[in-house]
C-alpha cells in the first residue's frame, strides 16, 4: 500500500480528506490506444484540493489529502481502515463491491465516504449506504441522457451491440431501461463475439455482423472498456449513427466541455497533471470540493455537520455544467447535468429542453425518489 500526503498548514480550522485507489486488473482489449492515465481520479482530487486551498486562504481553512494505493494483492479494507483512523472523510476509487464492504466497515459508520469510480445503479438503489455519497454519476442517468437524445431526434427504430464485460452488461442493462422509461425499444440486439484483431478485419467483419439489423435509425453500443466499438464507426452495413459507449456518448466529462466557466477548470487541470480531465478526475474533483464547499460554509470539520450540509437544500456546488450541483437526498447521489459528446465537441447538455419534473428537471436522469428502493438515506 502506497500512501502520500499533501496540505496546506497554518489554519484555524483544517480538514483532512483521505483518498483510496484500489487497482482493477484490465481485461485486455482490441487496441490500447486510449491508455488509461497512471493519476486518473487522483489528479482530479488534487486539483479539487488547490480549488480549496485557494479559498481557505482566505477564511483561515485548511485541508489534507492522504492518499494511498492498493495492489490488486492487497487487502482493501485493512487500507480503508488505516484511512478511516485517520479521518472520517473517504474518497474511493474502486469496484462496487469493494466499494460496499468499505462502507459496512464499523470504522466507516458515521463517517462519509465518496463513490468517485462505479457508476452502477444497485449502489444508488437497493445496495445504498446512507455513508456513502456518489460523485459519479450512475450508468442510468448517462443512459437516461442518452435516451432522452433519441426521443429529440426521432430515432426510435433502435438495435444494440453489446459486450461481454462486466461493465457492458451493466451498461446494456441500464439503456434498457431508459429506453422503457422513455417509451422507446430495441428491434435487435447481438453480443459481441469476434476476438480477432479488428485492425485488420473490421472492414469485412463489421458489415457482415451488423448486415442482419436490416435498417435502424441509432446503433446503440455497449462498450465500457473501450474493446471493440470504435470498429463500428464507419463500417456498419447501414450508414447509420453510432451512440452510446462510442460515437455520441452521454459523460460525465469531457475536453470539448468549454462553457460555464469549465475552460478555466479544464487549463488548471491542464497545467498542473499535462492532460486533459476525464470523468473519474471530474467525480474526484467534486468530492474535494464538496468537502470544501460544506467546510466553507458551516466553518465545520466533524462530520454528521458536514454529511447533513451536503445533503440539505442549502447546499450548492458549482460545478462548471450551467447550473448548481446538489445532492439527492434519497440516495446520495449528486445531482448533474450529462453532457452528449462526440471527441470533437459537445452536441447537447441532458436534461434536454422539454424534458420535465414537478421539482428538478436533473432528476429526470437516473432514479427519481419513486423509483428509488434506498431506505438508508430515511
């Protein structure tokens, strides 16, 4: 277990903000073209603690963030529990179920632990923890975002190519049910099976795969690990848009996002780690910052003070999307606009005009409080 520390000292009122990476073997995929960066959702953390160093200055607030690395040989929940000892403030970058037995750990009651890596919708509804607080958004609210795209632009004669990972299938699931949600149905649906080198092949074999869809209006792919869907564009037997984990994607975040301020955020990110912002960086940067923000307002560091900020009405994060981030109540699911883009620019922001709720139009994506089975967060 590797462990780190950065802060900023000289404070009248300091908190300090843990963060837990726990390293999940790749599967290996079709091309590694789009590595995965060594700092992803750490770099985001750091940058959310120099946002709050930079306003602490100001009000006599400080902050430190431990950090702290666990090897796929290494027991998680001894490293969380080393972290917990230390404060009660957990951010975690790891699989749901590591994710969930972290937050059962009798160190972890009472304290409040971030979800900044998995985006599964159990962790949101039956398998909710009322100490555990999703900076990430859900695959439903990315799959409603999508869905909502496809009932604006009139494509409702859909088919889906899905993966085989874990995270594929989660991913498909979670698009079937958007789809239901907005009225909308897959013609056709086919797992992926070629394990060829589709370098050389996609060519002949995609058209071929895709031949028996007929004709559609959207080929939705299921593709979280980045494996094979970038062999669809361009090689479909139907010149037809492709959604979903490639083509027009709904995300988190994203380089092309430039409005509201986010160009600021992007070049500060830019600068300090020498890439660009991807979606883990943006959950891990929004946790920091939570923290920050609910510190700067109650002038509090304990934290049933800070947990019952977060998660009142009072509560506001700016978050560079066009509009105040807060916190669900219900699930502790923070609350965010979706972008749909493609790697060239951002096509539109979810939720889409037209798209209502008798109280919060962001709550049109992912669980709404009626469809919620948390009963932690009551």
């Amino acid at each position: 277990m590797q462990m780190a520390c950065f802060q900023y000292a000289w404070a009248d009122v300091a908190l300090t903000i843990a963060y837990l990476r726990v390293e999940q073997p790749r599967p290996p995929t079709l091309s590694n073209l789009d590595a995965v960066p060594d700092d992803i959702g750490l770099a985001g953390a750091r940058t959310g603690l120099d946002d709050n160093i930079t306003t602490g200055r100001f009000l006599g607030h400080g902050y430190t963030l431990t950090e702290a690395t666990v090897a796929p040989s290494e027991d998680p929940l001894a490293g969380a529990s080393r972290l917990l000892a230390q404060t009660p403030f957990l951010i975690v970058d790891a699989a749901a179920d590591v994710m969930l037995a972290i937050a059962d750990l009798p160190q972890a009651q009472g304290a409040v632990v971030f979800n900044v890596a998995a985006g599964d919708t159990a962790l949101r509804d039956g398998d909710c923890r009322a100490n555990l607080l999703h900076a990430l958004p859900s695959d439903a609210m990315r799959t409603d975002a999508l869905a909502q795209v496809l009932v604006q632009k009139r494509w409702t004669d859909l088919v889906m190519v899905t993966g085989t990972h874990p995270q594929d299938l989660a991913y498909a699931a979670a698009m079937r049910r958007s789809l239901t949600k907005f009225g909308l149905t897959l013609s056709a649906e086919k797992p992926w099976v070629f394990d060829a080198d589709m370098r050389r092949n996609a060519s002949q074999e995609v058209p071929l795969f895709t031949q028996g869809f007929g004709d559609y209006d959207a080929l939705i792919v299921a593709d979280e690990l980045g494996d094979f869907g970038r062999y669809l564009l361009y090689n479909t037997w139907a010149a037809r848009p492709v959604v979903g984990s490639e083509g027009l994607a709904a995300l988190t975040w994203s380089p092309v996002i430039e409005q509201w301020g986010a160009a600021q955020l992007q070049g500060r990110f830019t600068d300090r780690h020498g890439r660009a912002m991807q979606s883990r960086d943006y959950a891990a940067w929004a946790a920091v910052r939570t923290l920050g923000e609910a510190v700067t307002r109650t002038n509090a560091v304990d934290a049933p003070s800070l947990r019952g900020y977060i998660l009142s009405e009072a509560f506001e994060l700016a978050g560079f999307k066009g509009r105040p981030l807060t916190y669900r109540a219900w699930n502790g699911q923070l609350r965010q606009p979706i972008s749909l883009a493609h790697p060239r620019a951002l096509v539109a922001q979810a939720p889409l005009e037209g798209f209502l709720h008798q109280t919060n139009e962001l709550d049109t994506l992912g669980l709404d409080r009626p469809e919620s089975r948390c009963k932690d967060f009551e």
